[in-house]
C-alpha cells in the first residue's frame, strides 16, 4: 500500500476531525451515515460534506450508498489518524521508505526531530488471514470492514507490549517506542531476516543461540508461534533480534507443546537446509523425526521449567483483557493440522462473534478513548432493552448536543446492528432457559463499567474536545 504523507500535510484540523469522527462511528457501524459524521464532528453548517469529498479524493475514506449514503475508514484513513496522533506527542516528524512487507503489516522508515529513524509498523490485519479465515468459516459475515480496525488495534497493542516486557526480561528485540491504534513504533534493526543470508561465520553458535531463546521464552511461560527465518533479524556482527510478536500464546495454551515444537522445528529444518548444518546423533538425517535426534537436538517442552503467569501479567498491565487476547489468538494462530482448534472454535463462534462485537466499542488505545470504551457497553444493554419492548435501538455512537433529542437521523435502515442485537438477545435468553450461567467478562463487561448513556455522551464530547486536532 502506498503511503504518500504529503497528504498529512494538506489536510486541515477540519479534515482530521471529520475523519476522526468516521473512526468513532465505526464502533457501531459498518458504513457510517453522513448523517451521523456530521453530528458528531460538529462543523460550521455544511462544512461536512465538503471535507468528506476531499477525504475521499485523497482515499481516506470509501463511500458506500448500496443501502444509505455512508463512509468507512480505509486502512490510508486509519494510517493518517494513527500518525497525526504519534507526529501529535512527538514520537517521530517524518515518514520514510517502506522497509518491510510482511504478511499482515507494512513497515516504515519515520523519523524524529533529532533526526533517529525508527521502524513503524502499520498492522494490516485482513489483509491475507481475514480472508481465510473468513473463507473457512464466514466469522465476520456481516463485520468485516469493522473488525479490521478492532483485530489490528489489538494487533498492535499486544506486539507493543510483548516487545517491551521481553525488552524488560533481557530478550534481544526491538526497543518499543510507542504505539496508537494499529501503528507500532520500535527501534530499527539493523541487519536483515536471516532467510537472505547465505552465510553464517559462526552457524552452530548461531543455532544454538536461536534455540536457546525458544526455551528461554518458554521458561518465561511463552510461545512465539511464528519462530522462523522471516522473524529473525541478523547484522553483520551475526547478533540476532527476534521480531514480529502479535502472535504469541502463553505455555499454558491447549497447544502450546504443538506450537512449541513447531518452532524448534522450523529452525532445526531451516539450518539443516540453508547451512547444511549436520546433527551428530542424528547421522545425516536432519529431517528424520527419530528419537534420537529429539533427544540430542530438540528441547522437549515437557522437560522444561516453565513460569507461569507471565502473559496474563504483561498484557494485562497494557489493558489488554483475556478476552482481547482471546480475540486476537483467533486471527493470528494458524491452525495446526490435528489439532483440536476447529472443533473448539466451532463451538465457540458463537461466543466469538459477541465477544468481538461488544469489543467494538474500543477501536484507539488513548486514555480518553479507553474511557468511551465502556459508555458504548451500557448503551448496548440499553438497546437490548429497548430491542426487546419492541422499539428502535439508539446508536451508541451518535453522540448528541445535549439539547438534540432527535436521534434517528440517517441510522434507521441499519437493519444490520439491529438483527445482531436480536440474535445476541435471544441466545441470553436460550442460555438462562437453559440455566447456564454466563461468567463471560464481555458479555457482562457493560456491567461494571458504571455510567449511563447521558454520560456516555458527554465523555465522547469532551473526548472529542480533548482530541489533538
Ligand atoms: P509481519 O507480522 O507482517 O510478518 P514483521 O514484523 O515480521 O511483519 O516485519 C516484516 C518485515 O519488516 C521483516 O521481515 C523485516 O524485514 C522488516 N522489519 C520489521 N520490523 C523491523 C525493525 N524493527 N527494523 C527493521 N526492519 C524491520
Ligand atoms: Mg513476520
């Protein structure tokens, strides 16, 4: 994807106010009425309409009036919002080349006042996976614009703070800067993904090392699932820095050992082929499975001391809840063949697909907007309220003055929202026949989240006006 940040340079607090104010309608909707834009970003009278048509020439945002005259993000919006905040706090002034594509991300150059260049990289998710995933099994049906914002946020967020706690624990990785909706900030490596490297001086110091850091991890309590010659960065000096972290699954994951073993043999097959290295025990097979070669090459994972409590603890100290986490091993984990992922996945698809859309309601990681983040649970259980007597459920996002009582405008054909909040009422209802008692944090997560949807619109206003625009 081509990002021309010159863009960044003509587009006015207006424009970035309107785009801000797509981003927030997107908590709760696919394509979000003009109607509602314009509520919600409050331009002089009209002003909307002009800002949004150069939004779209510059392909920040995709119009869409298949059902209602609507906007959504692009991934380039989302980019801009992402690095008008980071330019905002100071992070980095200017963006360089694309260093890096990887399967679900693109990485940058950018730059800060001191002139130190860094590495940004922009999660993509959706890109490649969503459209596996959502091959196999359909999961965002009727979500796939949306979720996007969500599952790469989340993306980011956990490689942000993966990187910094393995920085803490002494693990040779990038250094974490910072990070803000789908955009990481690190340090940039010096050296290239070892899959270009012909070459090793030092191969067996090498292999080892790399081994050694799969069981250090896992002594930790983690499992990198994707430890492989593209993740692995190497200088000229032959030191290693291990990258790309979205992925990783706690020891205690129902296939850890299977993800575990992956690793270890994607590396051992890796060197065997590149570097033709040779295992002794293991007499000129290097692909042979036998006991012998596990026992003289292969870390075993039962044998290993593992922490435990590790993962939970990191991730939570970021915000990131076990239902987040959930979500996002969804759409990062490959499935291993032979493994029982489908069939728990089956069942929980459901589960899922409730889980990802109450998490909708938290699509940026700035303290304010993590605020707004609960307000849109209560509004949901108001609409499933409301749902159920029979009436028209009210948009949480539709963030109103405090005089405007007439909030329908433009969001009465969103068919959609109301069918999903239909189909959740009615899988509570069969549950609590059924006498299950839901102990799900995101279901119940609106619960405790205290204030009201008067409230609700107030924070969303002061949000708005705390934005930096
Ligand atoms: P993905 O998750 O999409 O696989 P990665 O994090 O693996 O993305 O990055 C893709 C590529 O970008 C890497 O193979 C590497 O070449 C480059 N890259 C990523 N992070 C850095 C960094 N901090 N410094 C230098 N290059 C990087
Ligand atoms: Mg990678």
């Amino acid at each position: 994807m081509k990002l021309d940040v010159n863009v960044l340079r003509y587009l006015s607090k207006d424009d970035f106010r309107v785009l801000t104010a797509v981003e927030m309608g997107m908590r709760n909707h696919e394509i979000v009425p003009v109607e509602l834009i314009d509520r919600i970003a409050s331009l002089r009278h009209g002003g909307t309409y002009k800002v949004l048509k150069n939004l779209l020439k510059h392909k920040l945002l995709h119009h869409d009036s298949s059902k209602y005259d609507g906007f959504r993000l692009t991934y380039l919006g989302y980019d801009f919002l992402a690095i008008k905040t980071l330019v905002n706090r100071g992070v980095f002034s200017s963006v360089g080349r694309q260093i890096g594509v990887g399967k679900e991300s693109d990485i940058f150059e950018v730059a800060n006042e001191e002139g130190e260049i860094m590495a940004m990289k922009l999660h993509r998710l959706g890109r490649t996976s969503f459209r596996a995933v959502k091959s196999k099994r359909d999961y965002l049906r009727h979500r796939s614009s949306f979720s996007w914002l969500y599952l790469s946020r989340l993306a980011a967020l956990k490689e942000f703070a993966f990187m910094k706690a393995l920085q803490e624990h002494g693990f040779p990785v990038p250094n974490a800067v910072d990070c803000n909706r789908h955009c990481v900030i690190m340090s940039l490596v010096q050296g290239y993904p070892l899959v270009q490297v012909k070459e090793l001086q030092n191969t067996n110091t090498i292999f080892e090392k790399i081994i050694g850091i799969i069981v250090r991890l896992a002594e930790h309590g983690l499992i990198h699932c994707d430890f492989n010659e593209f993740n692995i960065m190497i200088d000229d000096d032959e030191k290693i820095t291990i990258i790309d972290f979205p992925q990783m699954v706690s020891v205690s994951h129902r296939n850890a050992e299977m993800y575990f073993d992956r690793d270890v043999e994607c590396i051992i097959k890796f060197f065997s082929k590149r570097f033709n290295l040779s295992f002794e025990a293991d007499a000129g097979d290097s692909d042979s499975d036998s006991d012998a070669e596990s026992d003289s090459i292969k870390p075993r994972f039962s044998s290993i001391k593992k922490a435990s409590g590790f993962l939970d603890k990191e991730l939570s100290a970021s915000g990131f809840s076990r239902k987040e986490q959930a979500d996002i091993e969804k759409f990062t984990l490959e499935k291993i063949p032979g493994s029982d992922d489908e069939e728990i996945e089956e069942e929980e698809e459901d589960e899922g697909e409730i889980q990802n859309f109450d998490s909708l309601c938290s699509l940026t990681n700035d303290e304010e907007q993590v605020k707004a983040c609960g307000n849109s649970g209560d509004v949901e259980e108001e609409d499933q309220q409301q749902l159920s007597e029979g009436k028209q459920p009210v948009k949480s996002d539709q963030v109103k003055d405090d005089d405007d009582d007439d909030d329908d405008g433009g969001d009465d054909d969103d068919g959609e929202l109301a069918e999903r909040l239909a189909k959740q009422r009615r899988r509570a209802i069969q549950a609590a026949r059924a006498g299950r008692k839901s102990n799900n944090g995101s279901r119940n997560a609106y619960k405790d989240k205290g204030a009201k949807s008067s409230h609700n619109s107030k924070i969303q206003k002061q949000q708005m006006a705390s934005s930096n625009w």
